[in-house]
C-alpha cells in the first residue's frame, strides 16, 4: 500500500507542471492521503502532514477523518515527499468547489487534500 502512495505521490508531482513558482509560505501545511471505505485493516486510511521541516502519519486511521492524530515519521521518508505542496496545480487552490467528483463511490476510494 505504501507504494500505492508513492505511485500517487510521484503522478502529482510530475503531472503537476506550472510555469509560476508558487511557494508555499512558512508555518504553512499539507494534509494529504487516501481513503477507502469498504476495506479491512489498517492501510484502509492513510493520511500525512507534511511541514516545511517534517512528515507526520495520522494514528486514527478514521474514515470520517476526524480527531486526525499524528506521529511524526523519520527525515528520510520527510525527504521523500518534502517538495509535495509545491507541486499542487494552482487550479486546486483557486477553485471554489470543496469536493471533486464523487469520493470513494462504487467503492473506488478517494483522495484528500488539505492545504493551510
């Protein structure tokens, strides 16, 4: 499952081309991850914050993700995934609608992405 995530993470950020050097500012973060509702087991909900300096991974593991709790992860797998919120389209963060398509319906899973 984790290589599902680095899949997904590698397609954002090499699909994510902009000629704009949009820069994330500092104290600023990403929470991003995958969620499957129908599905046993921990890998069902994996959700991440990324920092300017650290990764963390949510505990809970809760579909709804609420109460998100997070555990920080070591600098190597940080390093993996520390230019991620750079690479965010900026038609995601300009566009108004909240929710795109239709999240983990037929049992397809969805994609999360907080940015703050």
């Amino acid at each position: 499952m984790k290589s599902v995530l680095i899949l997904v993470l590698a397609t954002f950020i090499f699909t994510a081309c902009n000629s704009d050097d949009d820069t994330v500012e500092a104290g600023d973060y990403l929470i991003f991850g995958h969620f499957y509702g129908m599905c046993g087991g921990e890998e069902c909900v994996e959700i991440f914050k990324l920092t300017d300096s650290k990764l963390y991974e949510d505990t809970n593991d809760n579909y709804t993700l609420d109460n998100l709790k997070f555990r920080e992860l070591d600098q190597a797998t940080f390093d993996k995934v520390k230019d991620f919120k750079n690479a965010i389209p900026e038609q995601l963060l300009t566009d108004e609608t909240t929710v795109f398509g239709c999240p983990d319906c037929a049992d397809g899973g969805g994609l999360y992405i907080q940015l703050s």
